[in-house]
C-alpha cells in the first residue's frame, strides 16, 4: 500500500507491506487523517522523542533506523475482521478510533510504532474493541477532528474547575483552539485566549472565545485581570497577598522553552495551570515565582476513552465548529510539504491527508 512514510528522519512516499490484523484486531482504510502538531515535532525531534520515551519507559519507543508511518487522527472505514472478532460492525462501517493497538507484548500506539502504521497510509490495523462507530450523516472530515478535541476536553477535566474561574488560554493553534471549545462546551465563560497570529486569534473567537488578545500589544494577564477583577478592582501588583480576583484558570498550549517561565511570572496568585502544550525540549523555570504565588500546575496528555468518545459525540451534534479548523487536505504526495506549510499560522490550522487519493 502507498503511505508517505518517515524514513531515516525524511519523509517520502513509497509502498510498505498491507497491516494483518492480529486476534481481536481488524483491517480498516484511511479515509482521512489530520496532521498533528506531534508529528511535526516528532519529525523533526525524532531522537530526543526516543530517547526520552526509553528514559519515561512503557511503551517502546519507535525505531527511527526503520519505516514510521505517522498518523493517529483519522477517520476509517472497516473492511475485514481478524481472528478472534465479534464481527458486531459490518465491512463499510464508519469508524472513528482512539490510536491505540492491544497486542499480547502490550498496548502500541497507531503512528508512532514500527508494526503500526498510522493514518497517512491507505490501511491500518486498529482494536476492535476501540472503534466507535461515526454517527450517521456526518463527514469522514469532521469525524477526523474527534482526536484533536478530545485532547481539549480531557484538558478542561483536569482542571477540575468548580465554575467560577475565569479561563486564559496562551497560543491558539489546533491543542488551544480544543481547549477553548472544551471550556465554551462547560460554560466556563469568560474565555480569554491570546495568539500572535491574527488568524488564529479570529477562529479562537468562532470557537468560543470571549476576548482574544494580540500578547504584542496587549499583555494577556493585564487583559486577564480587567476580566477577573472583582468590583472592578485592580491592584497595581499582581502578587499582592489577596487579589480581589476571581479563580484563574491557564491553559497553556504553545509547548516551547520559555513558555511556562512566562506563564510563571504573568499569572495571578494561587492561579491553577495547565499544562497542554508539549514542549520536547528541555526547559528552564524559576521555582520561586511558583513557590511566592503558589501556582499549581497541572501537566495533561491524552484523553480517556469516555472523553474520545464524548468528543466525537459532539461534533456529531455540531456543538463544535468542526469546519472552522480545516485548512488543507492533501493526498500522500502532499504531506511533507503539509509538515513545512502548517510552521505557518496564518495558512493553516488542521491539514487533512486522504491517503487513497
Ligand atoms: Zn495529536
């Protein structure tokens, strides 16, 4: 089957053999797959992604030295059963899935492992016991973004918010823009969310957000605290011992160095943060600013299969403008310059890949 495959840290399209599927697992085609900001980064920080995935441990990490077909937001549809299947859905079945495969050496994850091929090739191998079905009358396309906004979703459960913060979101690419959808799906209004892309900044606001803020004009945490301030108040520090504010909520979801350090240093006292961006290089903070207000922060990854499923429930809705983040779609031959196009926020949000066409 074609793929556009990672190989020795370039990305090409070739043939690589059709998965089988093993006991419990089944066949599906890709139908379409969104390119994910940890691609980009495992791409292009290949090593250091394996290198700390041996260090954390669990799941083995991916053998560079061989063929990774990426992919792990994709819509399919069925085709054949393996052995040891129920055969509850039938071949033409739309399916939506989490990116995980159950195999007797443990779980593996869809496009990021060497025996598991990802979205960006014409098949896959996935868990029958994972696959949702996509509700009726709704597109493959939008289907595909379930991934992405459960990732949102799961970020707002684990705030835990108790309904009266006010939420911040830093950066407004594809994991923000889920955040925001997440807290507008919760009611946790106002949203405020800041991006230097304008762009950006106008789908954070399709999407749910109240106030977008330039942070090259306007700090984020002043804007912030003119929303938050009780009575109107606001003190000359943001330090100061009891800040007549309500609870703030951060998201932070640029994952570069320097970030958190930002976040640290902006955020009022007592603030709970969350950690969605995914930063893969090593970082530097100073703990006192966390220590003098005392920050909690709170790191996230994923979703559980509950939120998967959740999400995709709510695009079937149309709770979520899925449409909004669609950008691109490419076929296999389009995906390594997909991977240069998508470094630009001002073209491109989520670029979807068909890999039959
Ligand atoms: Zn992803």
């Amino acid at each position: 089957m074609r793929a556009a495959i990672l190989r020795h840290g370039d990305l090409v399209v070739d043939t690589v053999p059709d998965p089988v599927p093993g006991p419990g697992q089944v066949l599906v085609k890709s139908l379409v797959c969104g390119i994910c900001g940890s691609d980009l980064h495992a791409h292009k920080h290949g090593p250091r992604m394996v290198d700390v995935s041996r260090r954390i441990g669990g799941r083995p990490p991916m053998d560079l030295s061989r063929d990774i077909v990426f992919g792990h937001e994709f819509c399919a549809e069925l085709l054949d059963h393996g052995p040891g299947t129920t055969r509850k859905l039938k071949p033409g079945t739309r399916v939506c899935s989490m990116p995980i495969v159950m195999t007797a050496e443990g779980p593996r994850t869809v496009g990021y492992s060497n025996e598991f091929p990802g979205g960006f090739a014409e098949r896959m191998v996935l868990n029958e016991a994972l696959l949702i079905e996509v509700p009726n009358g709704l597109s493959a396309e939008h289907a595909a973004l379930t991934e992405p906004l459960a990732v949102g979703i799961h970020a707002v459960e684990k705030a835990a918010a108790r309904g009266d913060e006010v939420p911040l979101v830093i950066g407004c690419g594809p994991v923000g823009l889920a955040v925001i959808a997440a807290l507008k799906l919760k009611n946790l209004r106002p949203i405020i969310a800041a991006d230097f892309s304008p762009a950006r900044r106008k789908l954070a606001e399709r999407l749910g957000a109240d106030i977008v803020v330039d942070p090259a004009a306007t700090s984020p945490y002043q804007a912030w605290m003119e929303k938050a301030a009780i009575d109107g108040v606001v003190p000359a520090a943001v330090w100061s011992a009891t800040p007549p504010y309500k609870p703030a909520l951060i998201f932070e979801c640029v994952g570069v160095p320097g970030v958190l350090q930002q976040v640290f240093e902006g955020v009022p006292r007592g603030a709970r943060i969350v950690v969605v961006g995914v930063c893969m290089e090593i970082d530097k903070i100073e703990p006192m600013f966390c220590i003098s207000k005392e920050l909690n922060v709170q790191f996230v990854l994923g979703y559980t299969p509950e939120e998967f499923a959740r999400a995709l429930r709510l695009i079937a809705e149309g709770q979520v403008e899925a449409q909004a983040l669609i950008t691109g779609k490419v076929g296999v031959d389009g995906v390594k310059d997909a991977f240069e196009q998508l470094g630009n926020p001002e073209r491109h949000t989520k670029i979807l890949v068909e890999p039959w066409r």
